[in-house]
C-alpha cells in the first residue's frame, strides 16, 4: 500500500493582534493590537459582508495559551507552517511578540514548523485607521537597510530562529523569505553589493554550524533598478542575488481582484506557470483567501474579492495540490495568505460569517484527501 502523500502547507502570520508591542499603540492606542481596527470596521455598502467577527474572540495572539489552541485548530486542519511576517525599523525588531512569546512558548509547537519572511517594506500609515487614507508618501519608518544593519538582523534571525529544531528548511537549510527586493538593494547598495550580502549571510549561517542557507525572493515586482543606472528582470534578479526559490504572498499583486474568487483563480493557476516556466528555481504556489481592506479605512477602498466561499477556496486548495503533485522534484511547499490577516479579509481562522469553514475546505483537500 502506498504512503500517505504529506504537502507543507503554510500560512502567514500578520503578527499584530497583540498589544505587547508598546510601539504599535502609535497605530492602535487602545493596546490591543490591530484587533482595534477589527472591532471598528463597518460595512461601507448595502452587500458588502463587514463586519466579521472572529470565533474565538479578540485574543492575544502572543499569548502562549492562546497559541496553542491556534496551533492544535492549524495542525488537525492541515496547516503545518506558519511563515511570521517578520519586521525591523529604526535599529530594531517590531512585532516580535506574537512569535517569541507566543508560539515559541506554546507548550504544543513541535506540531509546527515555521520560518520568517523579512517584511522590509516602508510603513505608512496605513496601519491606523485614522490617517490609512493619508498615507501615500506619509512615511514613518524606512525598511531599506545598510550592510552593518544587515548584518545585525542576519546575526539576530541566526541565533533566535535558525537553530531551531521546529525551524522550516528545504534540503536542511533554514529558509528565510525576503519580501521587497528594491529596499533591499536601495540599502546595499546595488546588486553586486546585495549579492556580496546576501553570500556572507550564507557563510554566517554555516559558520554558526547550520548545512547553509536556503533564501526565497517573495515576488510581485515587474522590474529592479539594480544600480548605476541598469535594470533587471525578476528572472535575471533571482540569477544575480542568488535566490533559491519564490512564492507569492498575494493575488492583489499579479491579478485583477475586484470580481469573483473563481474568475480569478484561472488567472491565478496562469502565473504558477508562467513563474514555473520563466524561472531556474523552483516556484512554490500560493493560495489566497481574498483581498478587501475596508476595515482600515473609514471611507470605501475598491477592489474586493467576491464570493470567497469555503467552496471556492477549496477548489483552489485542490488546484494548488495538483500543482505540487505535477513537481514532485520540489518540496511539497504551498504558501497560503494567510492566517489571520483580518483587515485584509484574507484569513483561514474562523469567523461569524463561515464558521470553520475554510479550515475545513483545507482539511478535506490536504487531510481526508490525501491518502
């Protein structure tokens, strides 16, 4: 009898609903993180299917209690990493205490992987509700980074993450996705300077006793100015930084949104094949669960997902499974936006609107599937 086919399915985590972070109440005064937002938002027309409200309430997500609760509902419905959004402004980390003092702590975490996406995008204000519709250009906090400021955050994600036993990796080495690639060559300087980071990163990570380094480009730029006036390609880039694999972390990057979740989804399953196609390194597939950030703004932001039901969230589930199944050369990564990304409308958790039913759209394709 064959064996159970297994696939790594992995959720973001936005890692904000929390008020431990004292720099986030310039954001959400009330300190309890970005369920303020949550708690505020209201629907801006006749159909539009706001507010929601999570299941399990308004809870502290770096809470290891709570975490493990999270961690047992993600594992029995198939979930089994979770990629945090990781973050560092101004010399330091932000929004670190959702993973160090919730999931590291939670008793339950062996049932887990995860790694960190580097989320070195500029904050605007986005964030609070109060300015959200001021905050083109209104700038807070620069991601771009120089090299001993790169180098600190590599030593810092080396020693607290990597070594991990419940650390993600692909061929034994630790993953870590980087999100914005031109903040991360405005800091350094240019490729050549960047991939001279990015290689000493490698050898650091050996150095403290890890195989090596496995580095994956998030992608959704069309083109890089790469320095000296010369441009490059996602192609070309992956080639001159060295990046080993890339997913995406959602449709609102490559897709029109603004109609229903299966008119999207053949464009979806296009670029997994035109990323497969184009690219030296492996693509990884990516499911999002919508796309609509009302709850941030107190005026109408166009383009929502429609129709994101359990069932058409399944379909694509299954689509993502096929693909995986269609490269069995690659780890059997599928990268899922996300797990808790409530102002964005783009979550697996359980809400007052569908129940648990995207977990169990997941649980049917990647558990009682899955033979």
């Amino acid at each position: 009898m064959a064996g159970r086919r297994t696939y790594d399915v992995a959720a973001y985590v936005w890692p904000s609903y929390t008020g431990d972070e004292p720099r986030s109440r310039m954001f959400w005064p009330e300190g309890n993180g970005e369920w303020e937002t949550v708690r505020k938002a209201e629907a801006k027309f006749p159909e539009h299917t706001w507010p929601r409200r999570p299941l399990w309430g308004h809870c502290n997500e770096a809470d290891p209690y709570v975490m493990e609760m999270q961690i047992d509902a993600a594992a029995d419905h198939g979930v089994n990493v979770f990629i945090y959004d990781w973050y560092w402004y101004d010399r330091r980390p932000f929004l670190e205490q959702c993973l160090d003092n919730g999931f590291l702590r939670a008793r339950n975490n062996e049932r887990m992987k995860f790694y960190l996406m580097w989320a070195n995008h500029d904050v605007m204000s986005l964030w609070d509700r109060r300015l959200a519709h001021v905050s083109d250009g209104n700038v807070i906090w620069q991601a771009a980074v120089d090299r001993p400021e790169f180098e600190r955050i590599a030593e810092r994600v080396v020693e607290l993450y990597f070594k991990r036993p419940n650390y993600y990796t692909i061929e034994d080495k630790p993953v870590f996705m980087i999100y914005e690639q031109q903040n991360l060559l405005n800091g350094l300087g240019g490729a050549e300077a960047t991939r001279d980071a990015l290689d000493w990163f490698r050898d650091h990570a050996v150095q403290a006793g890890l195989p090596g380094l496995h580095l994956q480009m998030c992608t959704y730029q069309r083109g890089f100015d790469i320095g000296s006036g010369a441009t490059a390609t996602p192609q070309e880039l992956v080639a001159l930084l060295g990046f080993d694999s890339l997913s995406h972390y959602q449709y609102v990057h490559f897709a029109n949104i603004d109609r229903d979740y299966s008119e999207i989804m053949p464009d979806v399953v296009a670029e997994w094949e035109r990323l497969d196609r184009e690219h030296a390194v492996p693509y990884f597939a990516h499911v999002s669960m919508g796309w609509d950030t009302n709850p941030r703004f107190q005026t109408l932001q166009h383009g929502i997902v429609k129709n994101n039901t359990p069932a058409a969230i399944e379909q694509a589930f299954r689509q993502a499974r096929a693909y995986v199944d269609a490269h069995p050369d690659q780890p059997p990564l599928i990268t899922v936006n996300s797990w808790n990304e409530w102002t964005e409308t783009s979550y697996l958790q359980p809400d007052d609107l569908y129940g648990y039913g995207y977990l169990e759209a997941l649980r049917k394709v990647f558990v009682e599937e899955v033979r």
